[in-house]
C-alpha cells in the first residue's frame, strides 16, 4: 500500500482505524462500567442491583440508552443555546481522545507520541471548560454554582495531579507511554517509596479530576441539586456521565501504565494484563465511592493546597534523591521526606479551626 498511496494517506489511515475502534467500543465500555459500578454499590449497601432487564441485568444499560434517546431535550427559556448545546459535546470529544494515547499493549495505542503523557494531561483539562459552559448557559443559580464550584476544585487538583506525574519522567527519561511502560520491566513504579507516594497522589488528585466522591461537590445532589447539569435532559444528560465513566476509565489506564507496569505480566497476553490492572482501579474507586461521605467544600479544597500540594513537591525531591543516591539509602531519604512531609502536613490540616463567637446585644424599644 505505500507504493500506491502517498505517505501521509497511510499514516492518516494508520490513526483512522484505531481512533474508529476506541470510538465504537469507548460507549459500551461505559455503559457495562454503569452497570457494574450499580451492582458493586448495591452489594455494599446490602442491595441486589440491577436484576430485571436480562440476565443479571445485563440489559439494563441498553435500556437506559433507549431511555435517554427516547427522553424530551428541555432547553430553559432564558438559556445561552449554543453554550447549551455545545457543552455536553465538548465534554464527550477530549474523553473520547484520552484513549487514543493509552497502551494496551507495545504496539496497540491508537498514537504513540514522544509527548503522550503531556497530551493527556492538556486533553483532560478541556473538561474544565465544558462544565463551565454548562453553569453558565443554563442561566440556573444552582448550575452556576456547581459550575464555579468545578473551577475552583479542578484547577487545586490539576497542580498535585501534575506534580505527581513529574516523577514518572525523571526516572523514565521519557513522556512516551510505550516507553514509560518499557521502564518498568526489572520493577513497577509502584514498588518504589517515590512511586507509591505518586501512586496515591495520582488516585486522590483523579478522583477529584473525575468528579468521583468524595469530591463530587460539582454535582452535590443533596446540596445543590445536581450542579452544573441541572437544566439537562434527554440525551444531553447521557454525555456528561458518558464523559464521567470515560475520564475514570482514562484515569484508571494512565495509573496502571504509569505505576502498575501497564500490560506487563506473565501468561496473559498483553491487553488483558492491562485491562485487568485497570477495571481493578475502577473496582478500587467504586469501593472508595461506597465507603466514604462527601467532602465539604472548605475539606476539599484545604485537602488539595494543604496535603497533596506539598507532599507532591517532597515527592519529587525523593524521586530526585533516589537518582542522585542509588539503592538503599536513596530510596530511605525518598520515604522519609515524604513521610515526614505528610505527617506534618495532615497535623496541620486536622487541626480545629477557632470557632467565632457571637456576642448578643438586646436593643430596648423606643
């Protein structure tokens, strides 16, 4: 074929196929991440789940698609209506695009770019901005605030998420992601003091990046009445969660490439190593989801600027001393320094906040 077709015909045809692929299978995977996602919660809370519409109710989320293709598109009177319209689809295209970077196995990745891991990070931060556009041309206080919420929330965790990716490169000398996954072949990331400390960081910083709870305060049902999407419906309504489950999908693939040796395994071939390393962190953040209360407002945000900002920053100067200081005592100053940093860090953020009092003055009457 490259004698016949010119060489920029072949490489358009190389992104094609792939990009089709991810696009034809990305909506199913989402749809079947709902449907466990419902049974996991459900058996926690000592529930069946889904049970009705096939077996197990493994039909349930065709069921939900037809639903929501069937459901009245409500667009408010007073609404912005291409920041209306716009935004549920800006929303889905970046999530779609994560995957196209994401390595299944050394040679299927839709784009194996010498940036790869910097793209992600640029594609991710798009969703910021749909949301944003949601609040906005609603023209709904409720989606407003979920909406001002969303900035102030995504831009504290984007800067510990990014300095906690910082490690993956200094010691792989690479932002390819092939090539970060080839790095791992004698140790995974993750069994390095600097590695888990990045691990955890990049779970806790995701989970926000996702709106995950706990730090689902865009959405906040209970308070603020389902935040920025309040005025969707219909099939409008699908695409942002269609983007939610794609984003923690994503998310869970750039962990286990970045930290869990990412298709490395014995036995199994390649893309199952790396899917069952992913669907297990997405077992993991449906279990979190399960387990822990939403966080208020002021938590959240003092979470971020308080703990995961400088434990980031000390992490990075344990990734740096275990390069400067190979084996043993490298590795021990890296778990010190962050260690230490946490402990103090965590003190700091748990310590009670003085409580204002208020002085009653009676004012007689005239």
């Amino acid at each position: 074929m490259g004698m016949i077709l010119p060489e920029w015909i072949n490489t358009l045809i190389r992104l094609v196929i792939p990009i089709g692929i991810i696009l034809a299978l990305a909506p199913v995977g989402m749809m079947y991440l709902t449907w466990l996602e419902r049974k996991v919660i459900a058996r926690i809370q000592d529930r069946v789940g889904p049970n009705r519409v096939g077996l197990y109710g493994l039909l349930q989320p065709i069921a939900d698609g037809i639903k929501m293709l069937t459901k009245e598109d409500v667009v408010p009177a007073g609404a912005d209506p291409i920041c209306h319209f716009l935004a549920p689809v800006i929303i889905v295209v970046p999530a779609l695009f994560l995957f196209t970077v994401l390595p299944f196995g050394p040679r299927l990745v839709a784009a194996s770019l010498t940036t790869g891991l910097l793209f992600f990070v640029a594609i991710g931060s798009l969703g910021t901005l749909a949301i944003f556009m949601a609040g906005w041309g609603s023209r709904n206080k409720f989606s407003l605030l979920g909406a001002a919420r969303t900035a102030a929330q995504l831009i504290a965790y984007e800067v510990p998420l990014v300095l906690s990716l910082v490690v993956v490169p200094m010691i792989a000398g690479s932002l390819n992601l092939v090539e970060i996954v080839r790095a791992q072949q004698g140790r995974w990331f993750i069994l390095t003091p600097w590695g888990f400390t990045g691990f955890f960081l990049l779970l806790t910083a995701g989970l926000a990046e996702v709106n995950r709870t706990p730090f689902d305060l865009p959405e906040a049902e209970s308070e603020i009445v389902a935040g920025f999407h309040t005025e969707y419906s219909g099939m409008k309504f699908a695409l942002f969660y269609m983007a939610e489950f794609l984003s923690t999908l994503a998310m869970s693939g750039l962990i286990s490439v970045l930290f869990l040796g990412g298709w490395m395994g014995p036995l199994l071939p390649d893309w199952l190593w790396m899917s069952l390393k992913t669907f297990l962190l997405i077992f993991v953040m449906i279990w979190i989801r399960g387990t822990f209360p939403r966080f208020r407002i002021d938590q959240l945000m003092g979470f971020a600027w308080k703990v995961l900002l400088p434990v980031s920053l000390a992490n990075i100067l344990g990734a740096a001393s275990c390069v400067l200081i190979a084996g043993f005592w490298g590795n021990l100053l890296a778990a010190l320094l962050v260690f230490g940093t946490f402990l103090v860090t965590t003190q700091l953020w748990l310590q009670p906040k003085p409580q204002l009092t208020t002085r009653w003055v009676q004012v007689g009457s005239s």
